[in-house]
C-alpha cells in the first residue's frame, strides 16, 4: 500500500471513529429515536409513529449509573416522558406526567383530580362507557398487574418526593401508574420531543404527521 493510499485509509478510519463517537454521544446524552408500539396514547400518538425524545432537556444521566449528574430542568405536569420501566428496565414505556412530587392524586369516575382540583385534560380518551365503581383498596395499591378496579377510581394517593404518577392518554386502554405504581426520576430518560417518521405500513405514510411536535 503506497503512503498516499496509507494516509487516505487513516484520515477515512479517523473520520469514521469520530463520527460513530459522535453518534453514541448524542445517543447516550442528547437526543434518542422511540417508536410507538401499542395504542395507549392514543389519540395522542400513533402506533407507528416515530419519535426523537430530548434526553438533554432534563439533565446529563449516567445511562449505566441509573443517576442524574446535572440537572438543567425537573419533568413538569403534562409533559410526555420516555422512562424505563420500573418493573423491567430493559423495557422503556412512554405516557404523560400527571402527578408531580407532593402532589395528591384522585380519580373518581374517569376524572383526574390533582390536589383536590379536578384536570381539564383534551388530550385523553375513554372508550369504555362503564365505570368500575369497586375502587382498588389503597392498602394494597399498587397491585403490579393490571387490575381493573384501579382503572376508573383510585386514591387519593400522595406522589412521593423524587417520584410522578404518569398516565396514557387512552385512560381504557393503558397499563401506568394506576397499575404499578411511581416512576422514579432517575427512571426518566428524556421528553417526546418531536415526530419525524409516523406510517401505519408501506402503503400507509401518515405524512401530515411528520414534523409535528408532540405535546
């Protein structure tokens, strides 16, 4: 190999380190792809919809540590999250933050109270008409499986400090904290950020969803 040649392959290799480098970073630190797999945030978000969530928005995480080393802002009230979830970290779950630290939360027939205040909420759906008046015994909240006496009556219940109650939107249809409890900080791995890819199959392109920020 002549030293011209030599000297391309080691510029091209170097170029392509970085840029690998780079791409882990920014993966790890800053910004991570999320496809919508099932339909409990409908009709927010679409099964095939892909997602860019912010992960630097929050803070710098050590991925490996499971720990928050800067924090620039806290997740808020009706911010849409990606977190591991907490009964299987390899998995990451996406829902929106109803409950923050302190809070006290209360769902009576359906309706989301926040510290007594019932939530005007636009964005969720119910697609059941029944009502499961057995509410879950808060003694023995939460039941770690889906039990449908928590579904439509629940608490009251005080989020814990470092802790969020989230829900999906598609309140029917959705496995969250009415089921399994909190979710940590340390558990939040950044916001739904915006949609860069949404289809349904080949044959179906949801176009008009393509650049949308999600909120």
């Amino acid at each position: 190999m002549s030293s011209k040649a030599k000297r391309l392959f080691k510029e091209y290799a170097e170029a392509l380190i970085i840029a690998l480098v780079l791409a882990l970073f920014i993966r790890t630190f800053v910004v991570q792809a999320f496809k919508i797999p099932s339909g409990s945030m409908l009709p927010t978000l679409k099964i095939g919809d892909h997602l860019l969530v912010n992960k630097f928005l929050y803070g710098i995480r050590v991925p490996i540590a499971d720990k928050v080393l800067v924090s620039f802002s806290q997740p808020d009230a009706k911010d849409i999250v990606v977190f591991e979830f907490p009964e299987d970290e390899s998995k990451d779950f996406i829902k929106r933050i109803i409950g923050l630290p302190g809070d006290t939360i209360e769902i009576r027939n359906k309706h989301v109270y926040r510290n007594g205040e019932k939530l005007t909420e636009p964005y969720a759906r119910h697609t059941s008409q029944q009502v499961i008046n057995h509410p879950f015994p808060m003694d023995k909240w939460p039941p770690h499986r889906f039990d449908p006496r928590a579904r439509d009556n629940l608490g009251p219940l005080k989020v814990p400090p470092g802790k969020f109650f989230v829900l999906g939107d598609n309140r029917d249809e959705s496995y969250d904290s009415r089921f399994w409890g909190f979710v940590e900080r340390e558990e939040i791995l950044g916001e739904a950020w915006i949609i860069y890819w949404s289809w349904s199959g080949l044959t179906d392109i949801r176009w008009r969803r393509i650049g949308n920020l999600v909120h």
